[in-house]
C-alpha cells in the first residue's frame, strides 16, 4: 500500500461502522471515528481512534467531516438512520461524498443486500435487478442511486460493499434479538418451537464485513465503480438459523412446525404493518421487563427491540453470490451462522449483555 493510511468512519458507534474502526485499527491506519452526539465512542477511541460527535446530515456536520477528511486515503460511510429516514440518510450520504471529493479519496459505501428484494435470480449477483420490497432497502438503493450519480456527475471514487443479514457483538437488533429471546425461554425453562425448512437465509458476521472493506481499501481506486456482496459461505434454512440461535442460548427445541411459503409470507405482511402500540410496542415492553428481570434488576445494558424490518428477511429465499469478493482473496472467519452465533453468544455473556441460563435447582 502506497501514500498514508489514514481513514475516516461516518457511523463509527453502529455495528458495522465501530467493526471497521477496530480492523482498520489492527491493519495500522490512522482511524477518524465520526458519528452523532449520542453515541458512545469511549471504547473506539480507547483503542486509539480520533473521535468526533457531530450530526453529519446539518450543514455544520458536513462543514466538520470535510475538515476531518482531509489527508485521508479513504472515506467509509457507514452512517445510516434507518429506514424511514430517507431524506436524513440521503442528507448524510451526502456529507459523506462531498468530505470524500474535497480529499481526493475514493468512498467506501457501506449498503445492503436489501436493495435487492426478493431476487429473482438465486445466488444474487451484483448486476441482479435493484427491486427493494422494504423501506430499508429503497432508502438503501436511494442513497446508492445517488451515490452513482455523483460519480458521473462530479467524479466521485466509488466502492460499494453489500453485506447479507449482519449480526455480531454489540447489536441490539436483528439475530441478537432473536438471541435474547431464546436466552429469556432458556432461563425460564421454556421450550421453542421451530418452523420446518422455511425460506433460505444468507447472514454475515459483522467482522467479516469489515475484514472485507479493509480489503477493498488496499486497492480502493482500481475497484471504482464496482459493487461487492459479503455473505458468508452457508446460507440456511431458517429452520436450521432457528436452530442455531436455540443451541447458542442454551435453548431446547420443542418441536417442528409446518411452514407454508404463501400463509406465511401474508402473516408476515400483516405484522409488518401493524401500528407499533398495536403489536411491537407491547412485545418490546414485555421484552424489556423480562430482560430486567434476568439481570436480578440490576442496572445491566440496554433491552434489545424487535423490529419488523427482520420479518421481510424471513420472507423468501435469499442467497447471494460472492464470487467477485472472492476473487480478490476474501475469506470469511465465521463461515456459517452456526459457528459465528455460538461465538456471539459466548462474547455476550462475557460482556453481560447476554443472559445465562438458569442453573437447574436439584433436590436436597
């Protein structure tokens, strides 16, 4: 690698953006943490980082992230506030992109495999048709789609990184949920059941991504204009993701479902849009009660959130193709879930964010 190596993260707290401070870390660059006045970058700059709280989609954010870009070698935005925050994800995208031009370094855009939908064409290709069925995915493809734009327009360097359904340590979203709740039903000695087959899942370990943005950024110039799926290597079937999740909580399995590709997909439809104090306000009350509850009450991190945006994943089949990842030598660490949530679970509960099962009382 030629020149500095100097990076600067948007994001920098979220689980992919604080993953790609601490490999970047590891790989020797000079990282820039940036991300908004809420968050927490007390562990990222104990570990060396540059940090700096700011909203980056303000006028006076943008002003601070070009000022924090400069000297950089590269830009990786993985700043993004949710699906339904499309004009303020757009905003910061933005920031991002002008940062990166006025420091002639090329930018690494964290996306999604989302953008996608439900492809039609299995494994995914990068080059398949962009249909998003979820307003994660069109706010996704809107800040791509804008993205290019900038690359014809204005002569912006673009790399874009697409990861399948993410997971890893720290998240309070998405697969740790589904962790937590098996923990909760280990710990309360509940037995879960679990759909037969059920549509193809493809995840990724947050590591891995970044480990596949560092390298990306090694040669970010030559792969400009290019995007990039990051999955690992074994999608499954989401009875046999359940079933990883259960064996990783300390979970027993009560048994198998039936699971019917249409009733299925319109149940999920239904709870997808359901008003949030009608089905997900409540289950997130008694979600945080429980999660209390199994920490004796004591002050403990944070009660994970169900969200509706995981239910579209579980939808239809979804595997993509990594070849064009490959090529260049990327190798994921956790080649399946089954290994990387056994790992996650162990990391969880280490840190206290996870809770152990209830030691089983036995008779005097």
């Amino acid at each position: 690698m030629q020149g500095n190596t100097v990076i600067l993260v948007t994001g920098a707290a979220g689980l992919i953006g604080s993953h790609l401070c601490e490999a970047f870390l590891r790989e020797g660059w000079e990282v820039r943490a940036l991300d908004r006045p809420s968050a927490d970058l007390s562990r990222l700059q104990s570990l060396g980082a540059t940090t700096l709280l700011t909203e980056l989609g303000q006028p006076e954010g943008a002003l601070i992230a070009a000022g924090q870009a400069r000297g950089v070698r590269l830009v990786a935005h993985a700043a993004f506030p949710g699906g339904g925050e499309r004009g303020e994800a757009l905003a910061m995208v933005r920031a991002a992109m002008a940062a990166a031009l006025d420091a002639h370094a090329p930018l690494l855009l964290l996306s999604s495999c989302t953008v996608y939908g439900r492809p039609a064409n299995l494994p995914c290709e990068e080059s398949e048709i962009k249909q998003p069925v979820d307003a994660h995915g069109e706010t996704r493809w809107a800040v791509e789609r804008e993205a290019f734009l900038w690359r014809r327009t204005r002569g912006l360097k673009l790399v874009i990184l697409r990861p399948a359904l993410t997971y890893g340590p720290r998240q309070r979203r998405g697969l740790a949920v589904a962790l937590v709740v098996a923990a909760l039903a280990a710990r309360a000695g509940r037995s879960l059941w679990l759909p037969r087959r059920g549509p193809v899942v493809h995840t990724v370990h947050a590591h891995d991504v970044a480990q596949a943005a560092v390298l990306l950024a090694r040669e970010a110039e030559a792969h400009d204009g290019r995007a990039f799926n990051v999955a690992d290597d074994v999608p499954l079937p989401l009875e046999e993701l359940a079933r990883a999740v259960l064996q990783a909580a300390g979970a027993r399995e009560a048994g198998r479902i039936p699971y019917s590709p249409a009733p299925a997909r319109a149940l999920l439809w239904v709870a997808r849009r359901l008003p949030a104090w009608l089905l997900w306000r409540p289950l997130n009350r008694k979600l945080a009660r429980a999660f209390r509850k199994a920490f004796d009450g004591q002050a403990g991190p944070p009660p994970p959130r169900l969200e509706p945006d995981l239910l579209e994943q579980l939808a239809a089949d979804r595997y993509y193709d990594t070849q064009r990842l490959r090529l260049l030598g990327f190798v994921p660490r956790y080649p399946s879930a089954i290994e990387g949530l056994h790992q996650l679970a162990l990391e969880s509960r280490t840190r206290g964010l996870l809770p152990a099962p209830r030691e089983p009382v036995h008779p005097a």
